[in-house]
C-alpha cells in the first residue's frame, strides 16, 4: 500500500514537474533538459531518528527524480554534527563549489541570515528544512529562500487533544488534574518550544486542570535521555505522574523503557505521547505501549523541499513558506504517508499569524 502511494505521489509530482516546463530540453526521458544539476544538502546532525527517516527520503526521491525527468540531481549532504560552526564551514564549501541550490537544516537557526547574505552574493538559493528561521531572515532575500516545515504549534495542540480524548482525560487517579512532566528537545528549536507550550494549552482549552511536577527536563531529542530523566521523575513522583509529553518519539520511546522497568503499564496508570511517528513508536502505539503520537510528515516535507529546489534551480521564484500538515496519530493507519499539497505563505502574511498568536498568547497567560 505505502509503495502504490509513493509511486502515485511521485508520478503526480514528475507530472507537476514537467508541466512547469524546463527550458525545452531535447531529452527523450521525460522532459528534462538533460542537465546536471548540483545539490548541496547540510543536515544539522545525521545521529536522529527524525531526519534520518527525512535524509533518507529526500535521496530516494531526488534519485526519482534524475531517474524520470532527464536532468541529474547530484546530492551531497553533510553532517553538521550538531555543532554550528563545523555546519557553517560545510555551507561555505557548497558557496565555494557553487552548488545550485543549498538544502539547510541549521545547527542553530538563528545563523539563517549570514547564511543567506553569504548564500545571496553567490547567487545561490537556499531552502531551509527542519528548524524554523525568523521572518526577517526569509524576507533579506524573497523569492529565492524559502523555509519547508511543519507549525510546531500543531503538533503541540494534538498531543494535549490526545491525552484530553482518553478516557480518563489524564487525570488517572481521579485528584481533579492531570500531573505530567514534560521531556524537552532542544532550546535551539522552536519546536521544542512550541510543542512543550501546545500539548497543555491543549489541555486549558478543553477545560482540564494540570499540574507540571517538574520544569521540563532538557532530553536533546534522544532516547537513552528521555529513560534517564523519566527514571528520575518516576522515582522522585511515584504514582503521582500521570501523563508523560514528550516533545519527540525518540524521548517517548526511552519514557516507555523507565515507565515498563519502574512496573507501570502504559495505558493502564500513566499515559505517554510523543511527535513524529517513528517506527519504534509506532511499534510501540501497536502493542499499546504508547498513548499517541503526532506524524511529522518526512515524506512530504522532504518531497515539497525538492520540488522547491527543482524550481530554484531552474530560475523560478518561489514562496516564503510552504508548510506540511501534521497528523494526530492513534492507530497506525493514522501514520500512513500519502501525497499531500503544503500551503504557501508570505513573509507578510506569516508575520501578521505570528502577530496575532503573540497577541492571543498574552491573552490567555
Ligand atoms: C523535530 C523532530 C525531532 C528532531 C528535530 C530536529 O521536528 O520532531 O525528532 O528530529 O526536529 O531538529
């Protein structure tokens, strides 16, 4: 099933391709031009579980891609290894080279704009991927920049939605709220933020009282950290801690290992959720050892990041923006990846959303 839909997503998007057009080319194989075309990929490091599944992707179908169209899309992609400045000097590199186009997902986003000054002069376009820059970063050079991801925001609201829909609502042991902590990802990344902000406003809207047994605890993302700390908050919370929110599986994963060896059931006494739909969450969502999950659509984020680059590449403009839902996940059917169309957005547009989500934020604290 998974495969008849990757194949059908493709062939719409060669089809999209082909009809944009490229200049004409004389190839026989589907309407390229037969070029070779330069691709500079910086992840921010190769050792997670999400980008893995969204490295991965983004090779088989730029392979598709130069395998159908006619052109050749050659990829290098490096390993920032979480550290800014060794990402900063492979991005350099690509400028150096010349590459066509820069697929980034930054270390530290906040470096966004000396990349795109740098990034400008060369007249190279770059796509950022992953970790969500400032506006102002996307407007120094409009048209040719552009940020494909998903809002954090959410995947933070469907978490709280899930653990609201249970039975128990949270609140296991009947007190009146829901006692949780949080597992928190990265403070360089606002979905970290958002996610850890969204799971429990989820919770205030649908009229739950909650408590936070603890500040959340910092977890990078992986799993081993998310057992460490979770094995603490059992141990100093006992019975006590009813809903774990991880901002990520990899944490929700390590969660359920500290939860199953302190001897409580999933499920049963406490509840866990995570984001992203890895496949040893989702292992674990079948067996019901895991409350829920949030899909972070790799599939078509990587997909839309390489549409995108298609058409830098070829000289056009494109958006701002180009968002990819996310999708609440209770059963694995849930999690299948099917084509679907992001939403564009201008930086005028995005900065007016962000405006009055600044506004009602203040509203409700
Ligand atoms: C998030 C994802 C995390 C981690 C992070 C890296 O979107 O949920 O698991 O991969 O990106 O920036």
């Amino acid at each position: 099933m998974k495969k008849s839909l990757k194949f059908l997503a493709l062939s719409a998007s060669v089809l999209a391709l082909a009809a944009c057009g490229n200049g004409g080319g004389s190839d026989a194989s589907g309407g390229g031009s037969g070029k070779t075309y330069q691709v500079g990929v910086a992840i921010y490091k190769f050792d997670d579980n999400f980008m893995t599944l969204y490295r991965e992707e983004l090779e088989t179908y730029f392979n598709k891609l130069s395998e159908e169209t006619g052109d050749k899309y050659v990829l290098d992609i490096q390993d920032g290894k979480q550290d800014q400045a060794t990402q900063t000097e492979q991005i350099n590199n690509f400028i150096a080279q010349g590459k066509d186009v820069i697929l980034a997902n930054l270390v530290d986003p906040t470096a966004a704009g000396s990349i795109i000054n740098q990034a400008k002069s060369a007249e190279i376009p770059v796509v950022l991927i992953n970790r969500e820059p400032e506006v102002e970063e996307l407007e120094i050079w409009e048209g040719k920049t552009t940020y494909v991801g998903a809002d954090a925001t959410q995947s933070g609201t469907y978490q709280g939605e899930i653990i609201a829909a249970t039975d128990s609502k949270g609140d296991i042991n009947g007190d009146g709220k829901v006692n949780y902590i949080t597992l928190f990802g990265d403070p360089a990344n606002v979905d970290a933020q958002q996610r850890t902000a969204y799971s429990v406003k989820a919770l205030d809207d649908a009229g739950i009282k909650r408590e936070a047994l603890a500040e959340p605890y910092l977890a990078n993302w992986d799993t081993a950290k998310g057992q460490e700390v979770t094995a603490t908050a059992l141990e100093q919370f006992g019975d006590k801690l009813e809903v774990v929110f991880a901002n990520n599986d990899g944490m929700a994963v390590g969660a359920v290992t500290a939860i199953k060896a302190a001897g409580r059931t999933v499920g049963k006494d406490i509840l866990v959720v995570g984001v992203d739909a890895i496949p040893d969450a989702m292992e674990l969502l079948e067996k019901g050892e895991l409350t829920g999950t949030v899909l972070n659509d790799h599939y078509n984020q990587s997909h839309t990041a390489a549409d995108v680059a298609v058409k830098l590449m070829k000289g056009e403009d494109v958006a701002s923006y180009y968002w990819v839902n996310y999708v609440k996940v209770t059963k694995a059917a849930d999690a299948e990846l099917k084509a679907a169309e992001a939403k564009t957005e201008t930086t005028k547009e995005a900065k007016a959303r962000y405006e009055e989500r600044a506004k009602s934020e203040k509203n409700s604290n």
